[in-house]
C-alpha cells in the first residue's frame, strides 16, 4: 500500500496586535489572489478573514497558502496604519 500524504492546509492566525517592525524587508517579486469573509464566533465576536492564492509561477494547482483573521481591534489598527502609509 502506497503512502498518501495528508494534504497540508494554509498556515491560520488570529492577529493579537499590529507593531512596527524593524526587520529589512523588500518590495516581493510575485502577486498573489486575496480573497475575503467575514465570520462570526459563538460568542457573536466578528472576524475578517483573509486568504492568499499561491503566485501564478506555482507549481502545482492554486490552494490557499495563508490565511489571516483580524477582529475589531485588529482592523481599527489596520485602518489607522493604513490611513497614515498611503494618506487617505
């Protein structure tokens, strides 16, 4: 019997907060598909999520590679940030 490997799901987290980062980043050379959905807990709590689609050099067929979930304090923070990077 031939061994199947399980299929490897997208990398999910709840972001906690939104700092500065200190780290030497660059402009990526590949764009990816986002895709969105709100969802809402047990608890009535809603969340954003979003999910990245693989670059169009991928090898294989296009799946989910992360997936990010923000709340409430999570997008006011990200409003705010982007609000002062790109002045709207």
């Amino acid at each position: 019997m031939l061994f199947k490997p399980r299929r490897q799901e997208a990398q999910v987290a709840r972001l906690r907060s939104i700092e500065p980062g200190t780290q030497v980043v660059r402009v990526h050379p590949t764009e990816v598909d986002c895709f969105y959905q709100t969802l809402t807990d047990q608890s009535g709590q809603t969340y954003l999520h979003l999910s990245t689609f693989g670059s169009d050099e991928r090898q294989s067929t296009p799946k989910s590679s992360q997936s990010l979930q923000l709340d409430e304090t999570a997008a006011r923070q990200l409003l705010q940030i982007l609000r002062e990077t790109f002045h709207l």
